[in-house]
C-alpha cells in the first residue's frame, strides 16, 4: 500500500488528514483569501523546486552508478 509509506512532517497521511490543524500564525484567517493563496502557492513552488533539485540530483548518481557498474563489468569481461 503506498499511503502507508507517505509523510507529512514525518507523519502519516492518513493520521496528519484526521488530526489536521490550521496553522494561523503562517494563514491568519482574517487575511484576505487572495493573502493566503498566494502564500500558500509560494511554499507549494519551494516544494516543487526543492523536489525537482533533489530527484535530479538522485537521477545523476544513479546515471554514475549505473556507469560505473558498465565500466567495471566491460573491464572483467576484457
């Protein structure tokens, strides 16, 4: 099951949706919406870049790994 493997600040999905919290020191409700959209919409862009950088980052080392094993096994088969 995936959902069992997903986190949000370390905890389940499923426990994090049912014991949900609003943080009103980062969304004040009495902001206007648009306020509270666009704020939440720049930690979401954070998210993403952070992600992308992170996924890339992995991508390369499984590319160098991946080389490395090629290389080592051309050279024993040599």
């Amino acid at each position: 099951m995936i959902s069992s493997s997903l986190t949000v600040d370390g905890i389940p999905v499923d426990s994090y949706l049912t014991r949900f919290v609003w943080e009103e020191a980062k969304y004040p409700t009495l902001s206007p919406l648009k306020e509270i959209v666009d704020g939440i919409h720049v930690q979401v862009a954070k998210i993403e870049e952070d992600l992308k950088v992170n996924l890339s980052i992995r991508k390369d080392d499984i590319e160098m790994s991946l080389v490395l094993i090629l290389w080592e096994t051309e050279w024993i088969l040599k």
